[in-house]
C-alpha cells in the first residue's frame, strides 16, 4: 500500500479524522508526510500503529497504558513481562467496574421496587436520588 490519506486511513481503521490528528498532537502516531497540497499522507506503519492503538481503547486501556504498551514494541526483543502486568492491572479494573456496575444495577432494582407509582412527590426513586444515605450499597468509585 502506498501513501493514503486521512480520510482512507481513517475508513481502514474505524478511527474518526479528529481522533487520528488528536493522536499526532499527543505524540501517540508520527508526524505525517505532506503532499504538494499540504495533504496528509500515511503509511502502512502509521494504519498498523493507529489499529493496534484502537484496539487498545476498544479494551479499555487508557492513553498513557497505551503509549507504555506502544514504547514496548519499540523493543521487541525484550521479555513481555510489562506487558502481561499492564494487562493484570486492567483486568483488576475490570473486575472492580464489574462489581460496580453489578451494585449499581441491584440499587435500581431496589429503586424500582419500591416504587409504587403515584405522584413524584411520595417517589421512592426521587427520594433516593436526593438522598444517598437511603441507598443499600455503596457504589461510588474510589
């Protein structure tokens, strides 16, 4: 593949326009060559390094978690144990947003339980919106 542009790379990797010039302004993908137009022009290095950097977010991982895991295929004879403790570390995350969510959901079944319908001012719902302390598990993060 020769040189595309924004627009095609954008199209190959389900990234939008905006989030590929954000990822140059950031430092996560390589300054762009430029046509005569001023146009941006990538290369198959740039696609592979925007797609693995999408799949990265689609799991979850964050920008900088990103940028480690991109600083470590700059050494690809080094021994992957970095990148297997990144991975553990978001399956932590994972598993405690997991939970989260599952007390979220029981919290509003309870919410809905409990409400008999009527007006908004005998609310169950309401009522335990307003008021944190008539909630049965604690689901903020930490």
């Amino acid at each position: 593949m020769s040189e595309i542009t924004i627009g095609k790379v954008a199209k190959i990797t389900g990234c939008k326009v905006q989030t590929i010039r954000y990822y140059e302004q950031i430092g996560l993908l390589p300054e762009p060559a430029r046509s005569e137009g001023n146009q941006r022009l990538y290369n198959q290095d740039t696609v592979k390094r925007l797609t693995f950097i999408r799949h990265a977010r689609d799991l979850g991982f964050s920008l900088q978690v990103v940028r480690n895991l991109l600083d470590l295929t700059d050494d690809p004879e080094k021994p992957c144990d970095e990148a297997t403790e990144i991975v553990i570390s978001q399956l932590e995350h994972i598993d405690k947003r997991i939970r989260q969510l599952t007390s979220l959901k029981e919290e509003m079944r309870r919410m809905l339980n409990s409400c008999k319908g009527g007006v908004v001012s005998d609310c169950r719902i309401i009522e335990v919106l307003y008021d944190h302390s008539l909630c049965e598990t604690q689901h903020r993060e930490d």
